[in-house]
C-alpha cells in the first residue's frame, strides 16, 4: 500500500456544502469516503460571500475559493480559467483532480498544461439543451469534442452517455452513476402538514420537481394534464421550481390556480421534498437531456409510481418499472397512469443494485490510483455489473536491450482508452541498462496496474512471455495481449480486438492490423500458412493510405506475436508458446496449436499498431541481423517437426530448401554486412535443427 497521502482536487462544481445540484451532492458523498480513506480532498468552491468569511474546511474536507462572473451565463467559464489558473501555480500541491461539466474547458486545459492526472466527469449532452443560444452550444459540443481528444480519463453516469461518446468522439469512457439517497424518515404528523400547506390529498397528485428550463418539460406536461381533464377527477399536478422569472418561467407560472395546476417556488427544504414525493400518486420525471439524473433516482427511492420522458436515460435507470411518456400523447397517457399498480418495492430493490455511493466512492478512488474505475454495485447488482465490464487483459511486452522503445510503447498503451487491463513489463535479461531504466521509469507512474519483472537470464522471447502469461492469468486476466515492445498502438486498438473475441464464439486468438512503424505501409494484415509450411503476411508492403485495404474481419491461419490477444481458456487447454523456439516461429506453432485443437483464429484490421521491425535484434528492415537468418533456419525445421506428421513432412521440408538456396541468393545480390557471417549462421542453423539443439544461438 502506498504511504503516500494524495491530495485531490475536486473542481467545476459550486462547492460544498451541497446546496446546488447533482454535482454537488455526488462531490459531498464522494468525497466523505475518500476522506475516510485516508485521500486529502480539496473541494473548489465558488466565493460567492463577497463581505463575509468563508469557512475553509467541512466535514474533513478543505474548501478553495474562486472568484466566478457577475454574469450567470459566463459564471461557470470564469471560474473554471481560475481555478486553472490556481491548479497551475499549485500543481506540486495536487497528486489528481476531478473536473466535473465539461464546460469547464478552460480550466481542464490549464490543469494539462499543469500536467497534473485528471479526470472529467463529461455530464450529460448539454449542447441538446433548449436553453442554450447555438453560441453556447456550439462552445458545449467542441468542449466535449476537445475533452476527448486531450484527457484520456473521462467518466460518463450513464452507460447511454458512454456509448455516445464512443460512437460520436470515438472516446471510451469509465461509467460510474450517481448513487441513491438515503430515506428520510419523517413523523407522520409532520407529512400530513406539509401536504396541508400544499393543499393536496395523498395520492390524489401529480408531482414534479425540476428547474424551470425547456428540456426538463414542465410546461408541456402541465398544458397535457390540463388537456387530461384528470382535474374533474379531483387529481393535481404539483410542479415546483418557480425561481427567475424568464419568459419560460413565467408562461409555466400563468398556468397555476387553473386546470388542477399548481406552481410553487423552488424549495430546498429535504423533508418537505421527501414528503411531497411519498405522498405523491405518481411522479412526472421530464428531464429530457443528461445521464442518470439525481431527481429520478430520488423519485425511485420515495415514490409509488413514475411517470418519466421516453428515452434512453429514463430506461436505464428506471428498468422494467414506471411507465414512459411522449409529449404528443401525454394528455391521453395521463389516463393511463391512473392504473399504474404501486412499484415503490421494486425501484427501491433496484436503486439498491444499481446505484450505490459507496460503490460510487470506490470508483473514483480507483481513478486516483490509475486503476480502472470498475464501478460496482451491492451483491444484488454485481452480476449485472461482471456481464457488462470489460475482461480483465493482460497486456505483455518483453524488453530486450530496448528501454527507449518500450517506454514509448508504453506510453501509448496507457493512453488507450481501454482501462480493464494490468500490464505485465518482461526485461529479459538485457546486458545493457535497460531493465534499470524501465524500472525507474514505471515506479514514476505510481500505478498499481503495471508490473515490472525483471528475469536473471535471457529466455527469449516465448520464454519471456509465458513468465508474464502465468503472472496475468494467477492475477486474474481473462485474456492475454503479446505486443512486441517496439510498437506504437492507437487508442482503439485493444478495445476492437476484446470485442471481436467476444462477438465470435470458440475464438482463441485475434491480431491487429499492423504498419510499418510511422507509415501506412502494411506489414501485416492476416497470415496463412502455405502448402509449403511457410507463413506469409497478407498485404505486406502495401500502401494502405485510406486504411480501406484488408478491412474485413476474417478467419486466418496465422497471427503474429508483435500484437497477439490469446484466450485464457484456451491456454489452459493447448499450453503456453513453446520456448524450444526461443525467438521467431513461436507465434506461428501456436496459433497452429491452438487450430488443431479446434480454436479459431482471427484478424481484426480496426485494431491498428505500428512497428519498428527487427528492433529486437538490432537490425535495419533492409539487412538482416545473422540472428535472424539462425532463427529463421533452425526453427522452420522446428516447426515441421511439431506440426507435421512424419507422412505430411516432405513438401515443407522442400519449403525449407528453398528457403536456404533463396538466403544465398539473396546473399550474393543484395548489399548487406556481415555477408560471410550470416552465411555460416546460416549453416549453423541447418546443423542446429538437425542436432535438436534448442534455446537460444
């Protein structure tokens, strides 16, 4: 564990205490439990006590103030560019900061530049708000747009939102919800006087809380229940949230005292809320814009029935229970909530599965460790959960003379935008200062989810990654990534080939499409295996500027190590890579293996990775190391021995000949170093496989 206390900053809210909104409750419950788990919170506040002094602490937690905008509609970009201003002076204070809108661009930008780690809770799609100008919008959208291209850690509350921004941004997001509140318990007594001074009956009303903004609908769900003439029935609707009197407010006021409408003031009072919705028939939730909307869940907690806006935020969170609405048919759907049965059991059971602060809590403290948020809820939702989360990978590199390389390897790994996965960093022995650099290097990330090993003799290649397949699959890993340390591998490329092994059945082994390293020059797009007992790569040396060549997701023969994701269970059946191969030709037997004992294996051209060809062995594309030319000889023996019956050998073996004659003749033409070298290597080889002498050269 470690002994370091973090300090965490929570921005882009009105601060604490919680008086405002969703944002505010979810960074007072959050941030109660990470106090307690021993995390350092400083929560941003806006200094709205212009003449009075500011308390600087609450509950444990240490408030900052920032100054904001007299004008409410640049209020929230005024405070975020100081509070970006003030994480950017104090950077060394902070160890991680939680934004939360991403309206707060200038701000998040700023904490970049300040290069602290972060996370942004994105909210929900703000530019679909009717209130908004197309100005705002437009600032909303490209905030949004920019977010996902510059921060890797987003949080979505909704998986809805999450799809959207994959789909949209291209932009994998952690889902962690709100969670539910706590019941009030409210004396009887008192319930039947705050209903007396509202002038209702119990279950004899309709009720809505909400701002008075055009995407929440309370206009148009009172002109609908006017038009239901449930009034004559002696039914209500209870709308509460009159505060400014735009002309959107004050059209929703006109309607008050008419039709069974009543209009009352915004009220912050917890219990008077809390006992309007327990005494409430049905609960009219049109928030019609946003994720999982605190309003709804509180709904869900108190209420005996729900009434909620079509859409798919309201049937992620509400399930198989309440009922949904349109606005064109509204008048005649009110008719039709009047037989609703009472659901308050099952949204309470629900709420309870699904939407839990302390699991909330977790969730984030995990972000601040760099770990997957891996939101969980109680036992009763955790099933749920584990069918939805992405599998545990275990993501292997093997380093060999290499730090450089497989630093920025690294680098780019961490910024993919799949968050389920450990990572497993092999140093293979190296005689250089390699396995040091690394270290140091991945001790400086202060993560829990990468893990260094260091091994005391060089084992090659298939032996370096089995130390880390068994170290993954002991910790849990589902599947297994092989990706070659001298590769750079786009953002996406992980999360296509998970879901390509999850989408076909019986799969046990997917590969990326892979370029020559800063080119779109092919260098592997699937691979067979010939008659002749050789593999090929398909598309090899192939200008693939669109990216249109060998885009189909197919069945091959062959994958190559450089980026191999392997099926756990399939390990298990067929056994690990062969280390009699050493380096070269251990990836072909395997996924030879892993066909003759019925697992498929495909080609995933989604997944994109870049590769600096022949960095292990220190070698330019255009000439060879002797290693190479060893390796190739000696294990295409190798590899008919252990794939082939002895009946099935001949014509491969032929493959081999050609194979020698094709390195002389390549020899003599081609300018390369070291000629009379590879040349007896080559001879070693041949001698090599027929002594059965495996290992390294």
């Amino acid at each position: 564990m470690n002994d370091h206390v973090k300090s965490v900053a929570f921005c882009g809210t009105r601060g604490l205490p919680a008086n405002y909104g969703g944002f505010e409750t979810a960074v007072d419950q959050i941030t109660k439990e990470l106090v307690d788990n021993n995390i350092d919170c400083h929560v941003f506040c806006r200094d709205n006590n212009k003449n009075e002094a500011n308390p600087q602490t609450h509950e444990g937690r240490k408030l900052v103030y920032i100054q904001g905008s007299s004008s409410r509609k640049l209020d929230t970009f005024v405070s975020s560019y100081n509070t970006g201003i003030h994480l950017l002076r104090n950077r060394k204070k902070y160890d991680f900061v939680f934004w939360f809108n991403n309206a707060n661009l200038p701000g998040i930008l700023l904490t970049l530049i300040a290069g602290i780690p972060m996370a942004v809770n994105t909210d929900g799609l703000e530019w679909r708000r009717g209130k908004w100008s197309w100005p705002f919008k437009l600032y909303y959208f490209l905030s949004s747009l920019i977010i996902s291209l510059f921060c890797r850690t987003l949080v979505s509350d909704s998986i809805s939102i999450q799809q959207y921004y994959k789909k949209v941004f291209m932009k994998k997001t952690h889902f962690i919800p709100y969670g539910a509140p706590e019941p009030r318990n409210i004396p009887p007594e008192k319930k039947d006087r705050i209903l007396q001074q509202f002038g209702v009956e119990p279950n004899k009303y309709f009720l809505q809380i909400t701002r008075f903004e055009p995407d929440n609908l309370p206009y148009e769900i009172a002109v609908s229940f006017g038009q239901s003439e449930l009034w004559k029935k002696g039914y209500k609707l209870v709308i509460i949230g009159f505060k400014d009197e735009t002309p959107y407010a004050m059209q929703i006021k006109s309607l008050s005292g008419s039709s069974g409408v009543e209009i009352f003031p915004a009220n912050y009072d917890q219990d008077v809320l809390a006992a309007l919705r327990e005494g409430a028939y049905c609960y009219m939730h049109g928030n019609s814009v946003g994720g999982t909307n605190p309003a709804l869940l509180e709904a869900m907690q108190t209420c005996k029935r729900i009434f909620a806006i079509e859409g798919p935020f309201s049937s992620e969170v509400l399930g198989d229970y309440g009922k949904q609405f349109t606005i064109d048919k509204l008048a005649a759907q009110f008719h039709e909530s009047i037989s609703l049965e009472n659901q308050s059991d099952g949204m309470k059971q629900r709420l309870k599965a699904r939407y839990n602060w302390d699991a909330v809590a977790a969730s984030y403290y995990n972000l601040v460790y760099s770990r997957p948020a891996d939101y969980r809820g109680t036992i009763e939702g955790e099933a749920e959960a584990k069918a939805n989360a992405e599998p545990l990978v275990g993501v292997i590199l093997v380093n060999f003379n290499g730090a450089d390389d497989t630093i920025e390897c690294i680098t780019s790994l961490m910024k993919m935008n799949y968050f389920n996965m450990n990572l497993y960093v092999v140093d293979n022995c190296s005689y250089n200062d390699s396995g040091l650099q690394l270290k140091q290097f991945i001790d400086k990330q202060d993560s829990s989810s990468i893990k260094f090993i260091q091994l005391e003799r060089n084992v090659g290649f298939s032996g370096g990654n089995n130390v880390a397949i068994r170290q993954a699959m002991a910790d849990g890993a589902e599947l297994l990534w092989l990706i070659n340390n001298d590769t750079i591998v786009d953002r996406d490329a992980l999360s296509y080939l998970v879901e390509t092994m999850k989408e076909n059945p019986g799969t046990g082994i997917v590969g990326s499409k892979i370029y020559f390293y800063g080119t779109k020059r092919i260098w592997f797009a699937g691979g067979a295996i010939n008659k002749l007992g050789m593999s090929s790569h398909s598309g090899y040396n192939k200008e693939d500027l669109q990216g249109e060549l060998y885009s189909e997701v197919k069945e091959v023969g062959y994958i190559t190590g450089c980026s191999l994701l392997a099926n756990k269970k399939m390990i298990e059946q067929i056994g690990v890579l062969d280390e009699d191969f050493f380096l070269y030709y251990e990836d072909t037997e395997f996924c030879r293996r892993a066909i003759r004992y019925g697992w498929k294996v495909f080609y995933e051209p989604r997944s994109i990775v870049w590769h600096k060809v022949s960095a292990s062995t220190k070698s330019s594309f255009n000439d060879h190391s002797p290693a190479l030319d060893y390796y190739d000889i000696r294990n295409s023996i190798f590899f008919i021995r252990k794939c082939y019956s002895p009946v099935n050998r001949l014509i491969p073996y032929v493959g081999v000949c050609i194979k020698f004659l094709k390195k002389h003749v390549r020899l003599v033409v081609r300018p390369e170093s070291k000629k009379l070298e590879k040349l007896k290597i080559i001879y070693r080889g041949l001698n090599d496989a027929i002594v059965n002498k495996h290992g390294s050269l």
